[in-house]
C-alpha cells in the first residue's frame, strides 16, 4: 500500500513516523510518500491531512489546483484521515471562535461542524488522556494544539470519542477526523485504525 501525506505545511515527520510504527505494529508493508501534486495524489491508497493552519493548507491546495482533486479522491472512497487543521479541511461547515464569517478553501465533505481554534489561542494547548477502546485501545495521552471542536455531525458522520462532552474523533464512511494531534502521541492506535481502513 501507498500512504500519501499532504505535505504543504505542518508535521509529515511525525505522522511517517507514526505511521511506520503502526505498520510495525499490524505487520503490513507499505510506502509512505508525501503529495504536494495532483501526480502524487493518483498514486496513493490512503492520505493523511496533517495539522497546521487550515486557511493556509486551503490556499495552496486551491493555487496548485490539486483542491478538487482531494474532493474527487475522497468522494471516490480513499481513506483518509483529517487532523486538527486537516479536521477542519474535511468538514462541510466550518466557523471560528474569534473571526466572524470568513470563508476559506475547504475540501468540505464531511458531515461535521467544526470551530476552529475552540479552546483559545496557541498558549491554551494542552495534555489530555483519551479513551481509545472504541477504536480498540486503550488510554493514551495526545496533545490539543489550538485545536478545533467538533462540534456537531449529521447524516453519516458519528462521533467515536469525545473530551468533556466535545468530540474530539468522529468518522464518516472511508473520512476519520481527529481535532488533537495522534502523530505526537504515545500510542498509535488511530494510525493502526486509519491503516485498517486502508487494508479494507
Ligand atoms: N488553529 C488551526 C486552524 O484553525 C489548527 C491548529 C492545528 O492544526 N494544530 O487551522
């Protein structure tokens, strides 16, 4: 398999690395490469849309035109999972906590409603310790980064685990949104879960 992460801004290290010890994990091979083009995006089975600042990613997806062709990958059925600002990506309807209505490039196909930066400004980001056992693990420790909320979810989209009543992970057929960050993390569990998806 060929896991592609997008890779304009924010932490392709982590999620490879991430991503390397969770197919250690499930004993799978695969390469990992990252997409900047709609040339690097055909190629892969999967795409990771890391953290990062979600108005920028937006902006240079829309300038290299590879916008629509995330829409048509992901309408097609790829797995992919959206994290923090790639959360934000994903969703159809997205608001901030301090900016009034301000429209940004979005791939805008999953049915959640996210806000962005929920829990305040970059010195608010914090620890928590989440309860992975829906998605088949156990405890693990993850990191909130001027994170977003998700704040609702609709039709297919559910909500898979929460923080003090907010969801923080939610999926939709082959869309899984998580608003932390699990590549800086000591478990790799919504990895593995995101390379099942894959395998499938
Ligand atoms: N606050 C960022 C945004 O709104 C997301 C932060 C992150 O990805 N760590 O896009």
């Amino acid at each position: 398999m060929k896991i592609g992460i997008l890779a304009y801004q924010g932490s392709f290290e982590e999620h490879a690395l991430q991503l390397k010890r969770a197919m250690i994990k499930l004993n799978v091979s695969g390469d990992i490469l990252p997409v900047k083009k709609t040339g690097d995006l055909k190629q892969v089975d999967g795409l990771i849309i890391p953290g990062g600042e979600s108005t920028t990613i937006g902006i240079i997806a829309q300038k290299l035109g590879v916008l629509d062709d995330l829409k048509s990958k992901i309408t097609e059925g790829t797995p992919v999972l959206g994290t923090c600002a790639g959360a934000i990506m994903l969703a159809k309807d997205v608001t901030d906590a301090k900016v009034s209505k301000k429209s940004q490039p979005l791939i805008g196909e999953m049915n959640i409603q996210v806000i962005r930066n929920y829990y305040g400004r970059q010195r608010e980001s914090f620890e928590a310790t989440l309860d992975f056992s829906v998605i088949g693990g156990g405890k693990g420790r993850v990191v909130f980064i001027r994170a977003p909320a998700i704040v609702k979810t609709w039709g297919e989209a559910k909500s898979l685990i929460t923080l003090q009543g907010v969801t923080v992970m939610a999926e939709e057929r082959n869309m899984i949104a998580t608003t932390f960050h699990p590549e800086l993390s000591n478990t790799t569990i919504v990895h593995e879960y995101f390379l099942d998806h894959v395998k499938r």
